[in-house]
C-alpha cells in the first residue's frame, strides 16, 4: 500500500469517526430541544411527539384543581386560540389567570398539553420575548392585552 492510499484510508476512517460522534450527540441532544410555540402555533400545525414549549396567558376562568389534589387543569391562549393543559406539581406563586406562562412539555393525541414543567412571569412588567410575540402576531401590539401591558 502506498503513502498516498494510507493517508486516504486515514482521512476516511477520522471523517467516518467525527460524523458518527456528531449524530451520537446530536441523537442524545435532540429530547433536551425544546422547541417555543403559541397555541395557535401547535393548532395549525401540530408538532407529534416532540418535547414543546407552550407560551400565553392563562385563559380567566379555566383554572380547576383535579380530584387527586395534585394536578390542575387550565387553558394557555394568545387570545387567538387556546390549548388545554394538565400539570402534575407544585405551581408557581406567580401563576394565575391572566398572568403570562410558558408550559414545557408534550403534546397529547387528545389535544391537551401534558406539562412537565411550568414557569409564570417574575414582574408586572415582564414578559417572555416569545409570548409577547405570539400576542402581536395574534393582533395585539406590543403584548398589551384589555389595555394594560402583561
């Protein structure tokens, strides 16, 4: 065999080697993304079984203790569309109707939003970039909603 044929053979084997490290990691990665979308979003195009980020506000009125003392169901919008959502935990002291939130989690077959994880705005004047974007794109500028900023 001669020099140029080894390093060749050299070269290929140390590609072959970086691609099957980088779809490796990029495999063990991919159930950590978690990708943001506004109710709206995930109605007009479903994501399947894909680990989501659900952002709104809490839908007034929606917010209801489940029998088993632990989970509660509630409904997330962009005053658009809502999506309903059941969380199994301890919830926020920030969380409530009308306030800003984002839900991590999955996507059901039914249509309802299995949280694994729930996190609520930290101030009056704070707002998730992506939540306040799904409000404009859903028609309300600046993420104002009934007149006061959220």
């Amino acid at each position: 065999m001669t020099r140029k044929k080894r390093r060749l053979y050299v070269l290929v084997l140390c590609l072959l080697g970086i691609g099957t490290g980088s779809a490796l990691t990029l495999t063990a990665l991919e159930d950590n993304l978690a990708f943001f979308q506004s109710p709206t979003d995930i109605l007009e195009k479903p994501a399947g079984d894909r680990n989501l980020r659900l952002g709104g506000l809490v839908e007034a009125d929606s917010v209801e203790r489940l029998p088993d003392g632990a989970s509660i169901r509630f409904r997330i919008t962009d005053t658009k569309n809502a999506v309903a959502v059941v969380y199994t935990g301890i919830v926020p002291d920030l969380f409530r109707e009308g306030q800003g939130v984002v839900a991590e989690g999955r996507l059901g077959a039914d249509g309802v939003f299995a949280a694994r994880e729930i996190m609520a705005k930290h101030d009056e004047t704070y707002m998730p970039p992506e939540v306040k974007q799904a409000l404009e794109r859903a028609g309300h500028p600046g993420g104002v909603v009934g007149g006061t900023t959220r």
